[in-house]
C-alpha cells in the first residue's frame, strides 16, 4: 500500500500571529494576509501553521482568500507551548546588521529573554526595537518554537548590576581570562544570563563592577579573539549544551 502523506506536510507556511489562539474561524489580515495570499499563494483547503507564543502550535485550514484578509479554521492542537529554558542574553548593541543577527540566533538556539546592555563603550546610541522584534518572530517561524524571546528595554550596565538577582547566575564573558565556559556552565546550574560586551570589551572598571555581582562567574571562550557576535551564540550554544535543552 502507498504511505498515507503526512499531515500537513513539512513544507506547510508556520505564522506567529497575536494570541489568543483557539479552535474557530480567525481572520488574518495586513501583512501576514498578503504573504499568505500573495505570497505564497494559498487557496481554500489550504493548511497553515500559527503559534502565538501562549497557546502552543495550531494547524488552521484556509477557508477563505480575499484582497486584503483570508479566514482560516483553527482545527487542531499541533504542539503545546514549548518549555523555554530560563536563559538571558545580555548583549550591548552592536552595528545594525549585527545586533539583527544576534537576536535571530538568541531566538533559533532557545534564549528566553534578550537585554540590551548599554556599556561604556557600546557605539549604537539607538535601538530599533521593533525590528529585533521581528528578527526573532521571523526566527521562531523557521525554526519551529513556539514562544519568541521576550524583548527587555534597553538598560545601562550599572543599573542591571544593582537589580540583579541573586537567585540567576551571571557569566561574563571576561575577555582577560576566566573558567572554561562548559566547565563553569555546568558547575552552576539553574537560571542563568550570559553577558556579552560591546566590540571593544569591557573597561577595567565595568569588570570590576560585574565581579562584585555575587553570582557573577567569568568565562572564556576559547584561545581565539571573537567578534562580539559570534561570542554571544557560541556562549548560549555552550550553556543550552552543559545546562540547557540541548542535553534532552
């Protein structure tokens, strides 16, 4: 006998829309409409994914197509939402490019919350915080999650080191030396954030200031120079690897 297609097929479009989602008819307009319709054309019969960060991931068949909206069936519960490790990134923005990439990484390798960290020598005075915003919605889309990071308000180094926590551990990323970054990610489980630096690193005195965090443990990451960047997914890549879900 043939195999029965899967259902919906893994080519099926998947959209983050505004919660709540719940079985019933639902209305899609503006853009979202016209990537479906225009885009990517969809007819009645259609199936198409939604998540909405809150009620996990629902398959909806499209019932109708019109110029500027199309109405789909929420049918079925695909996936519940996912269970979101309790990991913080704290970057300082970088250049535009860079900072967009940032925050798709920090979405596509499970980071629960990005805070922009403003540092003595953080360069980018302004922050588009709708567009890192759909940098992550966009990622979450591709890479099938189900809740996209929360977005925090852009903060100055000083005053996220007077608020922290004392139940969350802080890893910096020390660019004068620290424990191996698995090693010490592993010796402290539980709710963690990772802070990363602006190109230029941290001053002596931003250092000095982390250190005296109680739960602020620096790291290395390796006996190559990295970018900004690529320093921030390797450390989460490490820590959802030693603490995270990478080991279910």
């Amino acid at each position: 006998m043939p195999a029965t297609p899967a259902w919906p097929p893994q080519s099926t479009p998947r959209l983050f829309v505004a919660p709540p989602l719940v079985a019933g008819m639902r209305v899609i307009d503006g853009p979202q409409a016209h990537y479906l319709g225009g885009v990517m054309r969809l007819k009645p019969g259609d199936p198409v994914k939604l998540f909405d960060g809150v009620s996990g991931e629902w398959l909806a068949i499209v019932r109708d197509v019109g110029r500027k909206a199309l109405t789909v069936e929420l049918s079925e519960q695909l996936r519940p939402t996912e269970s979101v490790p309790d990991l913080w990134l704290c970057a300082a923005p970088l250049k535009k490019g860079r900072i967009d990439w940032v925050a798709e990484k920090a979405c596509e390798l499970g980071v629960a919350r990005l805070v922009p960290v403003i540092t003595a020598r953080t360069i980018v005075d302004r922050l588009n915080g709708e567009r890192l915003y759909a940098h992550m919605v966009e990622a979450a889309e591709q890479c099938g999650r189900t809740a996209v990071p929360e977005l925090a308000e852009p903060v100055k180094l000083a005053a996220l080191l007077r608020d922290w926590v004392p139940d969350r551990a802080l890893f910096f990323a020390d660019e004068t030396g620290g424990m191996p970054a698995a090693a010490a990610m592993a010796a402290y489980p539980g709710p963690a954030a990772i802070l990363i630096g602006p190109e230029g690193g941290f001053t002596p005195e931003e250092r000095e200031a982390i250190r005296a965090v109680p739960k602020a443990i620096g790291i290395g990451l390796g006996p190559r120079i990295l970018r900004a960047d690529t320093a921030a997914a390797a450390a989460v890549a490490l820590w959802m690897a030693s603490a995270g879900d990478w080991r279910l």
